[in-house]
C-alpha cells in the first residue's frame, strides 16, 4: 500500500489558507496506517508528485513571543 494526499493550492500567503489540520488531527488520522507506509504527495490531480522527508518541514514564527514558549 502507498498512502497519497492530493495537495491543492489554496492560496498565496499562509493567512490566507482558510483551514488546516493541526498536528494532532494528522497524527491521528495516520496512526491507524501501517508505520512502514510510504507517504507521497500528489499535486495537479496526479499529474505530478513528491516526496516528504524530515528536510521538508520549516518552522515559522509569527513573532519573537512564539520562539520563547517553546
């Protein structure tokens, strides 16, 4: 089994994204999968697809505040 989430450009700026998971809501809905699946992303309706890895994921903060409680 391979496990594709369809990706969708929803807008130009991230404040503009109307809706997104939280990392819990994605932890959960994949930890009935197997650990072992592969994960790809698909993009123009499968016309074209990626990968993820751990040199994937950015970090933004939106103000000095957030870097502090963490």
């Amino acid at each position: 089994m391979k496990l594709v989430y369809n990706t969708s450009r929803d807008a130009y700026g991230i404040e503009d994204v109307r809706h997104t998971m939280t990392v819990g809501e994605l932890v959960a809905h994949l930890q009935d999968y197997d650990p072992d699946t592969p994960v790809y992303l698909s993009f123009d309706n499968g016309y074209t697809y990626g990968g993820l890895d751990e040199r994937s994921f950015e970090e933004l903060w939106d103000d000095e505040s957030d870097e502090e409680d963490c």
